[in-house]
C-alpha cells in the first residue's frame, strides 16, 4: 500500500469530495483504506501506518503542581489587587490589605482546583482507551493491546468488549452497542453492516459505526479501524477540554 497515499480518517469524513463512512459498503471501506477484510493489514502496513498516525493512545500533559498554582498568580488582575494591597499597608489599612490579600489567594486556589479537575477528566479520558481487543493481521487472529492499532485494522467485537477505536462495522450479528459517554442516550443501540444512504447523519444514529470508550452489549461484528488516538470521536473531547481556557474579566485584559 502507498503510504503517501493513504488518507487522513478523520477527513475522510469531512471531504465534500468523498462520501461519509456509514454511506459505504464493505469494498468500498476496503479500497478506501487498503486493508483486506477477510485476513486484515500485513505488518509491512502496519509499519507504515504506525510512522504516520503513532499509536492508538490518548496523552495528557503533567505539570508541577507547584508551578501549576504558582501560574495562578501571573494575571494582570491579581498584579492589580497585589499593587493595591501594598499601598494600604503603607497606608496602615490593614484591615483592607488582609482582605486583598484573602481575595488573591482564594482566586488562586480557585483557578488551581480547576485546572486539577480538568486534569481529572482527561485521565478518565485517558482510560478508555485501554483494552484488549481480537485484530486479525496477515490471516491471523492475535489479540492486541488497544494502543497497537492502526486505522484499517480488522477488529473483532464481542459481547463485554470495549471498542478501541472508531470503526466502520462491516459485519453485525444481534450487535449492539452503549454509546451514553458520546450521545448521553442511555438505552444501548443496535448496529448493522449496512450502509445508510443519509448524507448528513448524528453520531447517534451512524447505526453502521462504533465508536472509541463505548462498549458492545451484546452480539458480535467485525469492524475496521476509521480514526485512533485523536481522530476518534472521544479524542476531540480530550482535545476539547485541553482547549477550554478561564475566560478574561474585563480586568485580567488590561
């Protein structure tokens, strides 16, 4: 397979100039990323695909925590309330620079018990990407550690399992899947291998598509691997949450 050829997963589903997944069939899924759906990727392949999009694994910065409340302090605003503090302390005010002083601190540990909750979600973002899924390579079945996969990988589900990547199901049987962490609709959904000829659809209702952090409630299918790590659909969350940022009062701008 030519490398240079193979197309980014994620905008195989935003280019106007080639039809969404859940609209094709198991051939067209197969030319479109050059994997066989009978034996799966070769490991030559797998090299290739593994330089170009890394492992199927969600990351999170650390920070000294330390330094993470110590940042709190670097806004304008507080410079302003610090400036203030001091000048009533020569003023012998010292009522009002205890108080300035109590406001600066609280806005710190505020911001820092923030920033450590985003910290929190990411982690538990992090964790759903960790599984142990059935991947047929070279006419092989292995089992593989969900990191390993790549985009085009040949995965099997299973009732109980954890869907390690977003994939184009191109075999459901009774399969069904609960998919609450992304649509919040609680009732698990079945899936089928057929396509739907929608061109705009919700990720609710791609009925041909699993998805990365949702789990297979029952039946079984066979799916190829559409988007890993920050492709998939749970990693533009994480991408999102890394991106959230405190907005600036009308103060902290000056």
């Amino acid at each position: 397979m030519d490398d240079s050829a193979q197309p980014s997963p994620q905008r195989d589903e935003q280019d106007v100039d080639k039809p969404p997944l859940w609209q094709l069939d198991a051939d067209q899924i197969r030319a479109r990323y050059g994997t066989d759906t009978t034996n799966g990727l070769t490991d030559a392949q797998v090299q290739k695909l593994r330089q170009r999009y890394g492992f199927n694994e969600l990351t999170a910065k650390k920070q000294s925590r330390l330094l993470r409340f110590l940042r709190q302090f670097n806004d304008s605003i507080n410079y302003i309330l610090a400036g203030a503090a001091v000048l009533t302390l020569l003023m012998q005010h010292w009522s009002d620079s205890f108080v300035i002083f109590l406001v600066i601190l609280a806005n710190a540990f505020i911001g820092y018990f923030q920033e450590v909750s985003a910290d929190n979600a990411l982690a538990k973002i992090q964790e759903l990407l960790v599984s142990q899924n059935f991947v047929f390579r070279n006419g092989v079945k292995l089992e593989l550690p969900s990191r390993e996969l790549v985009p085009g990988d040949l995965v099997q589900l299973e009732a109980g399992d954890a869907v390690p990547a977003d994939m184009r199901l191109i075999a459901a049987d009774n399969l069904a899947a609960q998919e609450s962490i992304l649509t919040g609709e609680t009732n698990s959904v079945a899936k089928t291998e057929e396509p739907i000829t929608a061109a705009e659809l919700p990720l609710a209702e791609r009925t041909n598509m699993v998805y990365a952090s949702t789990d297979i409630t029952q039946g079984s299918g066979l799916g190829v691997v559409v988007a890993t790590a920050a492709d998939s659909e749970i990693g533009h969350i994480q991408t999102s949450v890394k991106a959230i940022k405190s907005k600036p009062t009308r103060w902290s701008r000056i």
